[in-house]
C-alpha cells in the first residue's frame, strides 16, 4: 500500500498516475482530510507527499506524517514550498 498526501497541487495525479504503473495499491487523501490514525490503520509500505504551494509549515497534516512515520517507514516527498 502507497499512500500519497496531496498537497492541493496540479502535478499530484501526475506522481499518482506514474506510481500506479508500478502496480501497488494507492490510496490519496487531501493533506487536510485524514488523520494520522487512519493513515496508521492502512500500513503503508510507502508514502508520498505531493508538492504544494507555501512553504512546509501550510502543508497540513505533511510534517505530522513525517515524524510520526519517517522513523519507520520510507517517505518520498515533492518540492513542497518551492512554488
């Protein structure tokens, strides 16, 4: 399981559309529409966070994620802030 946070920009279904051609179940959610817990409960192999506008601090629930998973689990994120 992938799961990818989008951060309101226009290139995250483009990331989605190329992740989905490795063939690994994606499940997106807005950085502002999940929770940690519901994010724990899908045991994700991965996780992606989708570029956005502002800087790191306006990514929503991003930086939670990162401490919360970045211990145990790889995270790959997108220019977030470099808009």
């Amino acid at each position: 399981m992938l799961v990818v946070i989008d951060n309101y920009d226009s290139f995250t279904y483009n990331l989605v559309q190329y992740l989905g051609e490795l063939g690994q179940e994606i499940k997106v959610f807005r950085n502002d529409q999940v929770t940690l817990e519901e994010i724990r409960a899908l045991n994700p192999d991965h996780i992606v966070i989708s570029p956005g506008p502002g800087d790191p601090n306006d990514g929503g629930i991003s930086l939670d994620v990162l401490r919360e998973f970045g211990p145990t689990t790889p995270i790959f994120g997108v220019c977030l802030g470099h808009q």
